[in-house]
C-alpha cells in the first residue's frame, strides 16, 4: 500500500521556505538535496519529507516500495477514480501523474527506483 512519502510544495524561495518550516516543524535537511527536510526521526517514522520547487505545483507524492507495487496502487488508484495524467516524463522517471476525483494533481513513486 502507499503512503504519503513527500509533499512537494510551490514556494518562491526555496531558502526561506525551508528555513520557516525547518524551525516550524523540527524538521531537519536530507543532506542529499538542498530543497528537501526530512522529520528528525526519518520519513518511515516521523512522517513525510518535505520537497521545496519553484515551479511545480504543490501535490503528494506516494510512495510504493517498488516498481511492481507501484504499477499495482496505479491500477488500483485508477480503479477507485483516479485518471492517468498527459504527461511529459524524463527518460528516467521514477514516477506517475494522476489526478484524483477533483482534479488535483498527485504522483505515485517507486521509492526503490
């Protein structure tokens, strides 16, 4: 089953954005990447990372543990009203777009990949 594994949010400075929400939350940086926080007990216990972008809009990221299991919550989130959505993917994507039944944006991520 996925989780929420990241919130990916818009801001316009991704510096003082994690500044605020590093002290709002105790959250702490990744160390691998400057525009992402991570819950000072990791994202398997405390909760989701937090992703920082200037141009993307803000959406959940879920993760699956693999690319079976993400292929199988696709399938299911389909089924239950979710749409695959046109999307322009790097070579490498490790991710899905959909919309859920309102039209709000999401992606499924095969957290292996």
């Amino acid at each position: 089953m996925v989780r929420i594994g990241s919130v990916v949010m818009n801001v316009a400075d991704i510096h003082r954005a994690k500044g605020f929400w590093a002290a709002a939350l105790g959250y702490k940086p990744s160390g691998g990447n400057d525009a992402i926080l991570i819950p000072r007990d990791g994202v398997d216990v405390g909760g989701p990372a937090l992703l920082f972008d200037e141009g993307d809009r803000m959406h959940l990221d879920l993760w699956a543990a693999n690319a079976d299991e993400q292929q199988a919550e696709v399938e299911r989130l389909v089924s239950l009203g979710a749409t695959r959505v046109d999307w322009t993917y790097p070579e490498d994507a490790d991710f899905v777009v959909l919309a859920d039944t309102e039209g709000n944006l999401f992606c499924v991520v095969n957290a292996e990949g």
